[in-house]
C-alpha cells in the first residue's frame, strides 16, 4: 500500500468513527484531526462518499449520516478517536452545539 493510500485509508477510518460514535462529522474535525486546510478536509469527505456510498445531507456545516455502513473502520470507534486525540496536532473533539436537521 502506498503512502497516500495509508493516509487516505486513516482519515476514511476517522470519518466513520465520527459518524459511529457522534452520528455526524463536521470539516472542521477533519482539520484538527490531521492539520489540513478547509478545502482539503472537504476533500476528504468528497473522496468519503465516493469510496464508501454512505449517503450524507449535508446542512449547517456538518454531514449527518441516517443509514449508515461501515466500510473500511475495523475496531471500536471511541477507541480509533481516542487514538487520534492523542496523535492530533488539535483537540479533535470540542463539545459544541448542534442544530438538529428538520
């Protein structure tokens, strides 16, 4: 596997573990998880949904996710995020407020 395979395989595990444990992910989790710029963290998500098929509504800046599939994440999702709080360049996960979709 190569290194840009790797790396896209790991931010495609870091989605569904957002989506698994918080029911959604948001851009902005994508760049402190991985210190990537705003147009990059929504090429993430872009190459997401192309590689996966989970279908996403995208609204007030977050990707819900109804019926959702596990793809390429193999172990416990609290457990994947754990790991990437402590390698992250940012604190991934800040307690923040959101609308719910109507």
């Amino acid at each position: 596997m190569s290194a840009l395979a790797a790396k896209k395989l790991v931010r495609f595990k870091f989605v569904e573990a957002m989506i698994e444990a918080h029911g959604y992910i948001n851009r902005y989790h994508i760049q402190r998880c991985f210190g990537l710029a705003s147009a990059a963290a929504s090429r993430v998500m872009t190459e997401y949904k192309a590689a996966s098929g989970n279908i996403f509504t995208q609204g007030y800046k977050i990707y819900p996710c109804g019926d959702f599939k596990r793809v390429f994440l193999d172990i416990d999702a609290n457990e994947f995020i754990a790991a990437a709080e402590i390698m992250a360049p940012e604190k991934i996960i800040i307690y923040e407020t959101v609308k719910k979709l109507i």
